[in-house]
C-alpha cells in the first residue's frame, strides 16, 4: 500500500490530554484539526453521517479535520480516552488532506497504542521546549502503526474476498466430477500452490477436503429429504461413480468419530447402511 508524503511541523501537536466524557459533546461548526483518540475505559459513542459509531476500550479513534464533532458515552455511565490533537503542516481545514482511515482504525496493538499514547501525555504535560516536538515524534510512531494495520487488515480483505470467488465458483460447480482445484485458483487469479496455502490459512483444511465434505453435506440433505436413489444423489453432487461416493461417506464417519461428534454418528451409520445396501444393488444388477 502506497502512503502519502506528510510534513509535520516542530509544533503540529497542539493538545494531548486524557479526557473523561458524560455528558454529550456537540459543536455546530467543523473542526480545524485532525484527532486521534485511543479509549482507556467504556465506550466513546461518535456520531457520523447520522449513524452513532462506537468506539471500544482498546481501540483507536481517527476523527478528521472538518467534522463536525457529536460525541458522547455509549451503553455507560462515562467513557475516558486519550486525545491527541494535530495538524499538518500547512493543511487546513479546507484543505481535505485526510488520513486514509476509518473512524475505529484500529482494535490490535491495544497496549502497543496505550503505551505511546500515555507516553504523548506525559511529555505533552512536562510542557519543556521540546515537548512538543517529542509528542510529535510518538504521533508519527502512531500513525505509523495504523499504516501497518491499515495494509494488514486490506491483506486480509483482498484474500478473503479471493477465496470467496472460489466459494462461489465451487457452489455453482461442485456437481462437475472433473472440478479441479486449479480452476479455483485459476479465477482466483494466483497460483494453485498460493491458493492452497490461503485456504488451509482460513479453514484449516486443504481445498480438495472441502469440496469432498462439501458434497458430502449436499448428498446427505438429498438422501434425508428426497427418495432419489443413491446413484443419481451421487452424480448430482459430483461424484464420479457411486463407489467412490460410498468411500467418501464411510471416512467422514469414521473422521467424525475420532473428532468427537458422536450425536451425529448414529444417523450417519444409518445412511451409510442405506447406500451400502444400494451399491450391493446395483452391483446384482450389473
């Protein structure tokens, strides 16, 4: 993720304090500076664009130049947070030289932001010649973090967001017996090593696990909810053949037991016996 050039002057912090909110805090004209809020205890309630934003103990508050502020406590008596002051050098409120981040920009690092932020509040405080300067230099280490957690969270959007193309291609063609996993990682748009590796990532199993249980689970509902024969259920729910069906469902049973799921084991024994006795059908057939 590429980031912004910013110039903050000797003095851009201009207020660091620990403050305890009530009361609700409206103001009917747009601020002229930027804040950056991390709640110590409650929950800090900031109403943006008519919606009420709620802002957890342990998270960081990103509240932009030009807002307009209406804050109050949430669900609580009172709420306490860390507020940190600040403008660019040379931006004004007109000048729409925002942070790119939301108002809670972060919820991780809680004691990692507490530290530094309780750090820009003692030296703010001490009020010496280079205080100033110092609380700067620990907002930039904030800011710096966002930025990291910023590219982290959008890391882990753009891989969830891929695997869910996949999901959605694997819902529309799980009843292909010749579905691959490379067309999933084709469409996805990343190599079939790199797509395996993000799907465990997420699921803690391999993709070609998945889409066995997969059909599996639509198997299962069409043999508890219709009088379909074995053979069609299986082909239906892309399975090659109704051997390799009846292997399939026969390892997720035993699976299951050895996981512990016993109050499912003897309904699943029970369908197993039905599409065994099926197979030994068609086998008399043929």
């Amino acid at each position: 993720m590429q980031t912004e050039t910013m110039v903050y002057t000797h003095d851009a912090v201009f207020f660091c304090n620990t403050l305890t909110c009530s009361a609700p805090y409206i103001s009917n004209k747009p601020r002229n500076h930027d804040s950056l809020a991390f709640v110590t205890d409650g929950t800090l309630g900031y109403e943006k664009q008519g919606e009420t934003v709620p802002i957890k103990k342990g998270q960081v508050a990103y509240i932009a130049k030009g807002s307009i502020d209406k804050s109050s406590a949430y669900g609580c008596a009172a709420v306490s947070y860390i507020a940190v002051n600040f403008n660019f050098d040379g931006h004004t409120a007109s000048s729409n030289h925002n942070l790119p981040f939301g108002t809670v920009c972060s919820g991780r690092n809680a004691y990692q932001y507490e530290k530094l932020f309780q750090k820009a509040v003692n030296e703010y405080s001490l009020g010496l010649p280079g205080s100033r300067m110092i609380c700067g230099g620990i907002l930039c280490q904030i800011i710096g973090l966002l930025y990291n957690d910023l590219a982290f969270d959008n890391s882990n959007y753009k891989t969830a967001n891929q695997i869910a193309i996949a999901l959605d291609y694997l819902n529309r063609n799980y009843s292909r017996s010749d579905l691959k996993i490379s067309e999933l990682a084709e469409i996805t748009g990343v190599s079939e090593k790199h797509f395996r590796r993000l799907f465990f990532d997420i699921y803690k199993k391999k993709p070609h696990e998945f889409l066995r249980d997969f059909r599996l689970n639509k198997a299962e509902v069409l043999i508890l909810n219709t009088s379909k024969s074995i053979s069609d259920i299986a082909f239906q729910c892309g399975f090659s053949d109704v051997y390799s069906f009846s292997h399939c469902f026969k390892h997720a049973i035993v699976s299951k037991r050895t996981m512990g799921f016993h109050q499912r084991i003897t309904e699943r024994l029970g369908l197993y016996r039905k599409i065994r006795g099926s197979v030994r059908c068609i086998l008399k057939e043929h």
